[in-house]
C-alpha cells in the first residue's frame, strides 16, 4: 500500500509492507528506480519503521502480514 504525502515544497509518501525482505525488493525494483529518476525527487531518502501493533489495533488498523 502506498500513501502520497505533500506539504510545500516537500513530496513524499510512506509503504506499509509485511516483511522487510519485500521492501527491499521492492527498492531493488524497477518502479523505485523509476521513481528516484523523477525531476521531484531531488532528495530522495529511504527510511525503514516498525509498525506499532497495539497502537493500530486502537485506531482500528490492522498492519500488513497480519499483524
């Protein structure tokens, strides 16, 4: 699933995937290269985070790989 982000000047977006092994296929893929080559990606940066699984149970999100 992916989320666009915009704020500004700023663009950018978030991935919840189930396994860091498919977000680094995911960034070895050709969408992310892609997407890196794109004129509005003059800063481009990859950060990784863990889902916090009681938090979004809270909220009523249930996070990918079923957690």
């Amino acid at each position: 699933m992916k989320t666009w982000l915009h704020d500004g000047e700023t663009l950018g977006g978030f991935h919840l995937f189930a396994t860091r092994e498919t977000a680094a296929e995911y960034l070895a893929s050709g969408a992310m290269a892609r997407i890196a080559a794109h004129p509005a990606f003059t800063a481009l940066a990859v950060r990784h985070f863990a889902g916090l699984t009681q938090l979004s149970r809270v909220t009523g999100t249930r996070l990918p790989g079923g957690a």
